[in-house]
C-alpha cells in the first residue's frame, strides 16, 4: 500500500469547532470540490464509530457514490473514515486536530486501499487518472475551506 497523502492548514478556531465541521458529513459538500454530501444511513444520525453514511460525489459531468463506516470520532482531536464501493475497499480519510497557538493544525489524509486492477478501471470512470495528486490538490482546496468556515464560526 503506498504511503497516505497528507494535507496540513493551521486554523484559528478551537479544535471542538474544527471536529464538529469535519464530522458533519453531510455538509462535506461545502468545503469539498468533488464531495457533494450525503446523508447517514443505518439509523446514524451523525459522527460515532460504526455509524455509516452514503456519499455523493461529483467530477465534471461524472457522479458516484459510495459508503463510509466512521472509524475514529475523538471530538475535538480526530475523525475518520472508511471508504467502500459495493465490496470494494476504497480509502480512509482522516482529520488530526492538534491544538497550535490561537487555534488548531489540522492534517486531513487520504490512504488508498484499492486494489491496483480496481484502481485502473476506476480512473475513467471518476475522469481522475492520478488520484494520489489530484486528491492532495482537492485537500488544498478543502482545508481553505474548511478554515474559512471554522474561522467564521462555523
């Protein structure tokens, strides 16, 4: 497996704010550029481990969707989750929250846990050929997002 991509941004919000941002997966669409939301399943009502949630996705006229199982929901340190597409593992993504200064680092990370066959069919279909960059890049855009929101108050 290779090794995760990681995205760093120092955000001048309490790491409380930062968590209950990050663990709203329903609201992912607003900092996200290809996750659009979602809504938890399962009877899940929000972020514990176990809970599940199905998610939208989007990339040029390109939509999916997939399902996650929370993995790590520590308020105010840590979020995570697990991919899946059908059978199919995908990836885990995660937030750290760090307390730093007047706010917080957040690192959020992306681990591919496809399979390399799966990986190269998946690829037209998302219109995405180099997941590992295009993903650090969307993380970019996502975190300056994100700290806009947190650093607005939510």
């Amino acid at each position: 497996m290779a090794e995760p991509v990681s995205v760093t941004t120092h955000i001048a919000a309490a790491p409380e704010v930062v968590y209950d941002l990050v663990s709203d997966l329903p609201r992912m669409g607003e900092w996200s550029p290809e996750n659009t939301g979602g809504r938890w399943v399962g009877g899940a009502t929000g972020p514990a481990v176990g809970a599940r949630f199905r998610g939208s996705n989007r990339k040029g006229w390109r939509r999916w969707s997939t399902t996650v199982t929370v993995a790590d929901a520590t308020p105010g340190r840590a979020f995570a989750f697990d991919v899946t597409a059908g059978p199919f593992a995908v990836a885990r993504w995660s937030y750290a929250i760090e307390p730093a200064g007047d706010g917080c680092d957040v690192t959020e990370s992306w681990e591919d846990h496809r399979h390399p066959a799966i990986a190269r069919i998946v690829g037209p279909m998302t219109g995405v050929s180099d997941r590992r960059s295009h993903n650090e890049a969307t993380m970019r855009t996502t975190l300056e997002r994100l700290k806009a929101a947190a650093e607005a108050g939510g």
